[in-house]
C-alpha cells in the first residue's frame, strides 16, 4: 500500500511539471508570408526582473509601455536582389536601407546565412557577408535544462576603392594598402534556466527563459606589401573612432512560448549583466500609441525599426534652413551628429547603422542649432 502511495504521488508530481513546463517546438519557428509585430520599452522601470534560474516563477511585463512599434515580414528568397549569393536560403527579410538578411529554416533551427548589403563594423559600404557556420536564431525542440554552444565567423576582404574618401588618410596609411578585410568571431552560450508565466500588455504565457551571452570581437585588417596582411583595429579605434571594432558581450534574457512565433519578451542587460536596459516583446494589439510625448515628435521618424545594418531618418513639414541630427546610447552619450540643409520641406537621410553596437538609441532633430518645435524625437533599436 505504501508503494502504491508512493507511485501516485510520483505520477501526480511528474503530471504537474508536464503540464507546468513547455516545450517548445518547430511549430514557432517562421514561414513564407509570416509578419511578426514587435514593440520596444527603453525604459521599462521594472525592478527584480533578473531573477535566479528554476521553475514555477512569475514575471509581470503588463506595465510595459511602447516606445515604437514595428514588423518583419519573412519573403522568398527569389525575389531578393542577393537570392544567387545564399542558394540554400529558404526566407529573407529586410535588414535596413539596401540590407538583406538570408535564412535557412529546417525542422530543427533557424539559421541566419549571412547578409547581403551594409557592413559589420559602419564603414558605409555594402559587403556580402556569409557567416561560416550560419549564426543559429532558434532551434527546436527547446526544454528546460537544454545548453547549446555556437560559434561562427566573418572573413570579408575588399577593396580599398569601396572605402570612403579619406578613410585611409585617416587611417594613416595610403598609399601602403591596396586592400582591406573584417574579421568577426561570435562565440554564444544559449542555456534554459528557468520556466513560469510572463505577462505582457495584452496577455499572459506560459514560457521558458532563456538566457544567451554572446562574445563578440570585430578586427580589421590591411593589405601591406610586402608584409600581408597586418592588423589595423588599434589605429581604426584611435585614429577613425571606429567604436565597432574590438569585444563586445550582449546578454539577453529570451522568452519563449510553444505557440507565439515572437519571442514572448526580449530583455537586454547592460554590459554587467545586473539592469535591463531595454524590453523587446510582443506586440499584442498592433499598438500605435507611445508614452506621453508631443505628436509632433512623430515627424521624425526612423525606420526599419529593429535594423541590422541601414537606417532611414525621414521628417516631414519643415522650414528652410540647416537641421543637425543626433544620436545617443542608453547612457545619453552622443554616438553620432550630421548637419543637413533642407530646402524643401522634407528630410530623408541614409545611415549606416552596422557600426553601433546592439541596444536602444534616441534620435533628435534640432533646426539651426536649437530644438525645434514639438520636441522631434525617435527611438530605434540595432540588433
């Protein structure tokens, strides 16, 4: 009679975690035709969102307010200009400005193939660039306990006809090189910690947490006869302010459901791993709202919105007269400026964006040195 005790509350314990713990499988994973709605919070003001690895736990997201919204939209690769580059592409996407983003989607994991158009490091030419292996976006099937290692690289020579004038004045070096090339490694350690509940604007899921920490080291080389090739990052970074090259760690915490092809949440922490710098998540209802800022700020506008390489900044309805523009990190470091003459009333400007590093970045617009009317302001977000 004891064993038969024993055995029941053995059953009824494992059905409790089989019906508290998900697995999440290929079903998720995104086919042709596929949008995906995707929202951005830059300032969750959420505390106690970094809990400890195990099971049972809840998070509450619902408060979380966006501060843009946007969509990717998964198309076949035969109507992409790059389709001959990747040949084992099943989908693409727009990757920003002229950017293409190739995957290879099979029953066990998404992989990204590579890019073609932008470059890795913001020099603002167009490279293609096939991760060797593919970078893995998803897998399947996904449980609690799983841990997967991956690693890939990016060997890209060119030209120095392609570089911007003056870059190798800059760099200190013409009339030395005759080409140059970027090396990239990532290294990431993908391991579901924990499982529970999320709740977002709109809902509640049941999830599993994965946590994903993802070295990443950007190199550049010269092509210097008769030496061959020698590394260059040092005097980029120095020299040109190349910020893009050298290590970099991402962590983030990805919260996945069995039946919501977006990742149910997407919190970014700071390079020590303690605060939430950004929350990306589901876009429940398609939302078009934003916290409380002056209409007139949606003149500014930045899009695609996540980018992976190219920006466009477009305003409309403008006086005559010289705008600058002006990015900021997370911190409120300023990554970028430019100044424009408008004459015609419209602004439409291309950024490479491929040289900023992976977070949330506010873009203002200011006309003649001082902020214009209706505080102009944009948020974006570099995957």
């Amino acid at each position: 009679m004891r064993k038969t005790g024993f055995l029941l509350i053995f059953l009824i314990t494992g059905l409790i975690q089989a019906h508290s713990q998900i697995t999440v499988t290929n079903a998720v994973f995104p086919a042709l035709g596929d949008t995906l709605f995707y929202a951005v919070d830059i300032q969750p003001g959420l505390s106690d969102l970094i809990t400890a690895p195990g099971g049972d736990q809840n998070w509450d997201l619902s408060g979380l307010q966006p501060d843009q919204t946007w969509e990717r939209i998964f198309k076949d690769p035969q109507t992409a200009a790059g389709s001959a580059l990747f040949p084992a592409a099943t989908l693409f996407y727009d990757a920003g400005g002229s950017a293409e983003a190739f995957l290879n989607v099979t029953g066990q994991e998404v992989a990204l193939l590579g890019f073609n158009g932008g470059d890795p490091i913001g020099l603002g030419i167009n490279l293609v660039s096939p991760f060797n292996p593919p970078m893995i976006q998803s897998r399947a099937p996904v449980n609690f306990f799983d841990i997967h290692q991956m690693s890939t690289s990016l060997l890209l020579p060119f030209s120095t006809d392609q570089l911007p004038a003056g870059f190798l004045n800059q760099l200190q070096i013409s009339g030395f090189v005759d080409s140059l090339r970027i090396r990239t490694s990532i290294n990431r350690l993908d391991a579901v910690d924990a499982w529970g509940t999320l709740s977002i604007p709109g809902g509640s899921f049941p999830v599993l947490r994965e946590k994903r920490t993802q070295y990443r080291e950007n190199r550049l080389d010269a092509k210097i006869a008769p030496l061959g090739w020698l590394d260059v990052t040092d005097l980029a970074i120095q020299n040109v302010g190349l910020n893009s090259l050298g290590v970099d760690t991402l962590t983030t915490h990805q919260f996945l459901n069995g039946e919501s092809k977006e990742a149910i949440a997407i919190l970014t922490l700071d390079n020590s791993g303690s605060q939430v710098v950004n929350i990306q998540y589901k876009n429940l209802g398609m939302i078009t709202g934003s916290k409380d800022v002056d209409p007139a700020g949606m003149a500014l506008s930045v899009f695609p919105n996540p980018t992976e390489g190219f920006i466009h900044i477009r305003a409309g309805n403008l006086k005559p007269g010289n705008y600058t523009l002006a990015i900021y990190n997370i911190t409120g470091a300023e990554v970028w400026r430019k100044t424009v003459h408008v004459a015609g009333g419209q602004l439409d400007l291309e950024l490479d964006a491929t040289h900023l590093g992976n977070g949330a970045y506010l873009c203002r617009s200011s006309r003649d040195g001082e902020e214009m009317e209706g505080t102009r302001l944009a948020i974006f977000v570099k995957q």
